[in-house]
C-alpha cells in the first residue's frame, strides 16, 4: 500500500487534512483583508492547528529487510504490556500479546508484523476507555486482523481506539497476501495496538521498550512447522 513518495501524510488522512487548510486559507484572506485584533489571533491559532495536525497525520517511509522469523512491531509507540493470554476469540490457543500504546507525537499508521496471507478482519464498536489500561483490549472500539504466516501460522494484530480516538482504519482485505513493513491502516488520535504473537515466540524487546512500526525487530518465531 504505497502512497507514492511525493505525499507524506497518512492514507485517509485528506479529508482531515483538507479542513484544516481551508480554514487557514480563509483565516488568511481575513487577516490579509486588514482586519486585527480577534482575525490575527484566530490566523495564529490555525497555524498552530495546521502544523499539528500535519505533524499528527506524517507517514515517514520505511524499508524493512529481515529474514521472515522475525515479526516487525507493527505500530510506533511505548511497549506497555508483554503476557501470556490464551486467545478464545480469534486464534483459540495459547498466545503471547504485546501492547504498543501510541501518544500523540508517535506516527500513527500501522504495519505489517508479518507476511503471509489476511484470513479475517473483524471490526467491533465499544467503549473509549483510556488505551493503556489492560480491559481496553477486550471493551473498546477495535479493528482485529489475523494474518496466516505459511510456515508460522497465525497472527493477530488488534487496532484498539482510545479515550481520544474517534475512529480505527484498516485498509487491507480478506484474501490478500501482505508483506512484513507494509501499511495497513491507521487510528486516528491517542491509542493502542494489540499484537498475539504463538506461545514460543522469542521476545526481543521487554515492557518500557520504545518501538517503531515496520523497523524494529520485536520477536522472532519458532522454525518448527505450525
């Protein structure tokens, strides 16, 4: 999912975008029409907006090149959470979940951990619970994803949306084969992304660990046939 080297923000983000420039654009026209006071202060508060919100919506590009054992962090963010959880929605079996939480300066798209093949895709509404606490996995607003490694089995990725998150966007489809480091979808404002990694996954990183998105190495898999 490539958006081409010539726009750097976030896939979905242009309607965002789009209305945050044109009220800089008529704040503009406004302040340069001569009127002060009030007009220059409201120029200078939508500039600062812009500016935010450009920096929020940035999707620097990335190249990932690991051998196809190691699974990729699949958001940036700080690692706040690596257990043991037995799985019963999705995957049914015995897993390892590590919990990436996004602040509002990281990159918000999300990447691919793994390559291999989308089985499912699983969007369910609920509540907005502050995205590091542990129940916001279960209780939230989420997108899961679950993508077959042919060697490695399954692996299932959730975009949980948070206390400022208004919205999770996945872009892929059942059926489709995605590459590890690829683009997959984004949350909109502060939250959270789940990963559910086989039982004997090797960690690489440990909790407090700040990881990027499509870069960082964060476990590798067991070369036994799953």
């Amino acid at each position: 999912m490539h958006r081409g080297p010539w726009w750097p923000l976030a896939k979905g983000s242009e309607n965002n975008v789009l209305v945050v420039v044109i009220a800089w654009i008529a704040a503009w026209l406004l302040k340069r029409s001569g009127r002060g006071g009030v007009i220059t202060l409201l120029y200078w508060l939508i500039t600062g907006l812009l500016a935010i919100t450009l920096y929020f919506f940035r999707d620097p590009e990335r190249e990932t090149v690991l051998p196809e054992d190691i699974v990729l962090a699949p958001a940036d963010g700080e690692v706040t959470e690596i257990v043991d959880e037995r799985e019963t929605r999705y995957l049914n079996r015995d897993t390892i979940r590590v919990s990436v939480f996004l602040s509002l300066l990281d990159v918000h798209v999300q990447r691919n951990p793994v390559s291999g093949r989308v089985m499912l895709i699983d969007h369910q509404p609920g509540e907005k619970l502050q995205a590091f606490q542990p129940e916001a996995s279960d209780v939230n607003e989420y997108i899961a994803m679950v993508v077959n490694h042919e060697t490695f089995g399954p692996v299932l990725v959730k975009q949980i949306a948070g206390i400022l998150a208004r919205r999770c966007v996945n872009h892929e489809t059942v059926g489709h084969f995605v590459r590890a480091g690829d683009r997959f979808g984004m949350i909109r404002f502060g939250s959270r992304v789940d990963l559910y990694l086989p039982a004997d996954a090797s960690m690489l990183i440990a909790v407090g660990d700040k990881v990027f998105g499509g870069v960082t190495p964060i476990a590798t898999l067991s070369n036994e046939p799953r």
